[in-house]
C-alpha cells in the first residue's frame, strides 16, 4: 500500500512539473512573440521604404452597425460616442452583443489604442435615443477663451483624441500634429471642421498654442464638466506610429499638403527664393531653460561652447551672408517658422528644433551637429530623413575629439572644419 501511495505521489510530481514546464514554453512564446512583433516594427520603421497610409484605408473593421470603425490596426472612428467627467470609457450606441474583437498594432512603446480599445462601453440605441431626449448629455463643451467663459458647440465638428506622451518635445509633438492631419486628410474631413481633444498628463507652454493656432477648438479630458455626446470622435494614430517616425520611406505621406496648411494657419503663405549672392544662414542654440515641470533645473545637453565664434568667422567668410541665431524658445511658433522659411542654411546640434526642417525652403541646406556621446551613427537619423524627404542638402559634423567636451554639456565646434561643411552644401546648391 505505502509503495503505491508513493508511486502515486511520484506520478503527481512528474504531473506538475510537465504542467509548470508547458505553461513556462506557453509564456516564453508568448514573450518571444511579442519581442519578435516589436523587433520586427523596429525594422520596419528603419528600412520599410512603402507608406501603408493607403492601405489602412482598405483594412477597414465595420462593428455595431458602424458606431465603430477601425483602420489598419492603427485608428479608428467612433460615432454617436458619449464621454463622461472623470471617466476613461467611451459609450457607443451598438445592438450588436456580440463583443468588439479589434486590436491595434503598437511597437516597443506599446499603444494607448487597445486600452482605450477595453474601454469602450455600449448600450442599445434606444437608452441612447432616450438619453439624449432627455437632455442627459450634450455637445457643448464649456470653455475659457480670452478670458471669457464660452460655450462651443461641437455637434458639427470631427474631434480627433489625442493621447500625448512628450508634450514639451517638438518632434514628438510634431507627429502628433501630422497625425490629426493625416487621418483628416485620410478621411476626407474638412480641417476646418476638426476639433482635438488631449488625452492624459500635459504641459501647458509654448506649443500649446501651436494646438490652437493649427485646429478650431483644443480642450482637454480632464477639463469635462458633464457628460460629452460627439457625433464623431477619432482616435488618432499613435505619436510613435507616425510616418515622421518611420526613417526608411521613400517618401512622407501628403508632406507639401502638410507643410502648406501648417504654414498657412501661422499666415505664412510662401518661402523665400535663393539669392547666392545673399544666403541666410541661421543657427538654433540649444541653451538652458525650463521646457517643462520634469525638468525643473533646466539644464540642456547638447550645447555649443563657442557660439560667438561660429558667428564671426561665417560673417569674416562670407560677409554678404546674413548670418543669425536664435533660442527658439523665446520666440512665438509664428515667429520660429518665419525665420526658419527665410532660411538658405540651418545649423544645430541634434535635437527637436531641427524639426523645423520641414518649413525650410526647397532649395534649402542642413547641417546637423553630434557630440562625442551623441554620435550620429547610431539611429539618430530624424531630420537626416527630413532632408531626404524635402530633398535638402544634407550634412552632419561629429565630434570625435575628447578636448572638445566641456562641463555643464557644452561642446566646442571647430568653425573651420563646420565651414567646409557649409562651402559644400553651397557649391551644391549654387554650383
């Protein structure tokens, strides 16, 4: 009896340990999928040479009779949606029981679109019809502007939610840009009739009011006071899955398109022609100031030792140049993108402000500037690939030299070695 008590006790053993062994191989698939789905993005968005905007178009989810509507795995559509104060649910009228079985494609980032995707609520379209005849929501948003408190009507508008992760970043903010753009774009709304809605933590500065310059009406979620009925609400691409993040295309999707409106909603209609005989040659300082709330000490890495100097020798080599540089953050956005369309050559230390390649002339050059630890072979290619897709001259300095590196993250530029940098883009363009 005792030896089959133990060869029971043996055979329950070898059980558990062949049962803990198949659910260790299932979460090590698991895992193995999940990492070879993001390596797998990451090579994408390095060397994937076609846009997929068209595409997503085509790979379209139709649920609860169209109250819900997913593109590509990448945005969706949702209409007659109620919001509620305090609350991360979206309400859907929809009679269809059966459950939303849609996902969104993310990247090591991850995606806010699949929990907003667990987030949706739906109730039948007869609670919906009652709620609204009963006034228990409504499509006014109640909102500050100039001072004054207003009511804004968005029953006519398109709003498109945007979820934000780097608020205080330029380039990051960009693709969030570009983004309500291109599902405008992609969805033949009107962009006059396109409202957004931020999503999350943000920081309120200068490129807050870029929102409002570029989009009729900006408010926020946790600024609802009551229950929100929209007509039509877009969940925007994600700011990591933008296009501007994806380096290995051919070309970005409706670029001019994008560079006319947004120049256009700053009342700048035209860049400058070129005039060899007077380039305008501009540098952005990257200097210290406090861009948001993380970073209280303000302390900017990436900067330029000799500033002055670079100044003087370009002006003693070219003294029919008109040379300059700006901090851009002392300056209005409207202001930024004057200077920056008026510009022959831009150069700058690697970092957001060079976003602002895209408002460069046609005709326009680039030289993009890395220090010893930030090296430009390393994937650091944002606005090498902004170039290519303006078709601007393009060059870049490194910094290989120990003795340039001075405390407090400055770095101390050569002005001959970055003039022949300069000469070479010039000879390009004004052969």
């Amino acid at each position: 009896m005792g030896r089959k008590l133990r060869y029971l006790n043996m055979k329950q053993k070898v059980l558990a340990i062949a049962a803990l062994g198949l659910l260790v191989t299932f979460f090590v698939f698991v895992i193995e999928q999940n990492r070879l789905h993001v390596i797998s993005k990451e090579l994408r968005r390095k060397y994937g040479k076609e846009s997929s905007v068209r595409h997503w178009m085509v790979q379209k989810y139709t649920a609860c009779n169209g109250s819900f509507l997913g593109f590509g795995h990448q945005f969706a559509v949702l209409r007659n949606v109620t919001l509620q104060p305090n609350s991360s649910k979206f309400y859907i009228p929809c009679d269809d029981k059966r459950k939303l079985d849609y996902s969104f494609d993310y990247g090591k980032e991850g995606t806010h679109l699949n929990t907003w995707m667990n987030n949706v609520e739906i109730y039948s379209r007869q609670q919906y019809s009652n709620s609204v005849q009963k006034n228990e929501v409504q499509s006014v948003i109640h909102q500050t502007v100039n001072g004054v408190l207003s009511d804004i009507d968005l029953k006519d508008k398109v709003v498109v939610a945007v979820q934000r992760y780097e608020s205080a970043n330029l380039y990051h903010t960009m693709t969030d840009w570009y983004n309500v753009f291109l599902v405008a774009t992609l969805l033949d709304i009107p962009l006059k009739n396109v409202s957004v809605l931020l999503s999350g933590g943000y920081t309120k500065g200068l490129l807050e009011h870029t929102w409002k310059s570029l989009f009729t009406t900006v408010f926020y979620t946790d600024s609802l006071s009551h229950p929100l009925k929209l007509p039509t609400l877009v969940w925007s691409v994600l700011g990591y899955e933008s296009p501007i993040n994806h380096h290995g295309l051919e070309n970005m999707p409706f670029l001019n398109e994008f560079v006319r409106f947004f120049l256009g909603q700053h009342s700048i209609t035209s860049t400058k022609s070129l005039n060899c005989d007077k380039i305008v040659i501009v540098f952005i300082w990257r200097r210290d100031y406090v861009a948001h709330k993380g970073n209280p000490s303000g302390l900017i890495s990436r900067k330029i030792k000799n500033e002055q100097e670079l100044l003087d020798y370009f002006r003693k080599r070219n003294p029919h140049a008109e040379v300059s540089g700006i901090q851009l953050d002392l300056l209005s956005f409207k202001e930024q993108l004057q200077v920056i369309s008026n510009a022959d050559v831009l150069i700058s230390m690697h970092g957001a402000g060079l976003t602002h390649t895209l408002f460069l002339p046609p005709h326009a050059g680039v030289i993009e500037l890395f220090t010893l630890t930030w090296t430009k072979y390393f994937g650091l290619d944002h606005f090498r690939t902004m170039a290519r897709w303006k078709d601007l001259q393009y060059q870049a300095w490194q910094n290989l030299n120990p003795t340039n590196k001075f405390p407090g993250h400055y770095t101390y530029v050569p002005p001959s070695s970055l003039y022949q940098l300069y000469a070479g883009i010039i000879s390009k363009m004004c052969p």
